[in-house]
C-alpha cells in the first residue's frame, strides 16, 4: 500500500504504565509500518514513579528517536494539558490520541484513516456502541455505568456522536488545537466536551467501531470521585451548551 503525504503523530499520556509501553509501542509501530502510513508516537510521561520513562528511552533506542519522542513532564497535570504539551512536539497534520494502557488496539487505527479519508472528516472516532463495537473486561456494574452515563449524556447533549467518553479518536491538527482551546473540563469529561464544543463549531466526525479491552496491567484509574466529577461534568455542559 503506497504512503500517503499525511503524517500521523500518536499521542500517548502516561502515568505508571511501564509494563504496557512496550507493548502498546510496537503494536503500533507494526501496525504503521503494515499500512504505510508516515507516523510518530510521541509519549507524554506525567513524573511516573515506577520507571516509564526509562522503559521509554529504552524504547527510542530500539525504534529511533525519529519514531518514537518522549516529552516528560514532571508531575500529573491532566489530559487536556497533556495533548496541549505533545502537540507541541507533534510534527504530522493528523493528531491520534488513544490510551497507553492497551485497551485501544492499534489495529483500528488503518480503519481510522480510511474512514477520514472517505468523509474528508474533521474527527473520527472510535465507538464502543455502534456496529461490532463493545468492551470486554468490565464487570456488569461498570458496563451499567458506562452505557448509563453515555445514555445520560446523550439525552441531554444530544453530541451527535454515539461514544463521548471514549479516549480513542483521530483528529486533523489545527481542529484539535481549536477544540482544546474552547474546553475547559478536566478528567473524564474532558473527552465528552471535545465532542459537544465541536458539534458547536460545525466540524464533521465520523465514527469507527473498536474493541474497548480493560487494561491488562496496572490499576483503573477510575473511581467514585471520577462519577461524581462527570456528574457535575455533565450538568455543567448541559448548563451551558
């Protein structure tokens, strides 16, 4: 497959995720170089303490430091400020954000173009609630939750888009810019907001069903205080969109 003049800057927050970096890593490097689609990953390290960043210097000495970046902050600053501070490093037209955690294969990734290419779409998204998406991993209260607040979301924000609290998607570079401009969420809602603002703004998404897989190592960060927090979250926007 001939390579298109994109280029495709993966970013990859992390926080005590050094057993799953390699593997995420080469998932993705094997998943770029099947397609043939110009890429960098770029890691975005928040002070871990369980030795992620070296596990990433290890891995730039593997792969190249033309392939794989790592920007280092030093302590955890949030995820908004996390694509604020890659995409100051990212050099492609094309921005990916997903989770380092391997519960977003790297094997959509070519379907993620594909479908951008089709619409000329300003955001793709991956969806675990349409077509063959789904989540597998979770135990029943956490699938309630999650359908419970997706539901929630959609009866009173109406995004147009069936998945707003997915951390999956492709965004073209200057709409993400734009979009992290007008948010001002934190946390889990911060993904939900970035569809509503750009529902606001007229730009275009188009969605791709993916296999959601909980992490395989290292704890959840998600908790009681992340419910109640996309609670208020979702009351806010409702609020004021």
């Amino acid at each position: 497959m001939a390579a298109s003049r994109d280029k495709y800057s993966v970013l990859l927050p992390t926080y005590n995720e050094r057993e799953n970096l390699p593997l995420i890593v080469w998932l993705l490097m094997r998943s770029f170089e099947q397609s043939g689609n110009d890429f960098e990953i770029i890691v975005i390290d928040d002070g871990s303490p369980d030795g992620t960043q070296e596990i990433a210097e290890q891995l730039i000495k593997i792969y190249g430091s033309d392939k794989i970046l790592l920007r280092p902050r030093a302590k955890k600053l949030g995820l908004g400020t996390a694509y604020v501070h890659g995409m100051k490093h990212a050099t492609g037209n094309f921005i990916i954000i997903m989770d380092a955690d391997l519960s977003h294969h790297p094997k959509f990734i070519p379907e993620f173009i594909r479908r951008q290419k089709e619409g000329n779409f300003d955001i793709v998204s991956g969806t675990r609630y349409k077509g063959n998406g789904g989540v597998h991993g979770w135990d029943v209260k956490r699938k309630l939750i999650s359908r419970g607040a997706n539901f929630l979301t959609q009866i009173l924000l109406r995004p147009g888009a069936s998945d707003l609290t997915g951390s999956f998607r492709l965004y073209k570079k200057e709409v993400l810019q734009k979009l992290i401009e007008k948010c001002v969420s934190k946390g889990y809602v911060f993904q939900m907001e970035m569809i509503v603002r750009a529902r606001q703004l007229g730009y275009s998404i188009g969605e791709v069903p993916i296999s959601f897989v909980d992490r395989v190592y290292g704890e959840s960060k998600l908790g009681g205080n992340e419910i109640v927090s996309f609670l208020k979250g979702l009351l806010t926007l409702f609020a004021t969109t």
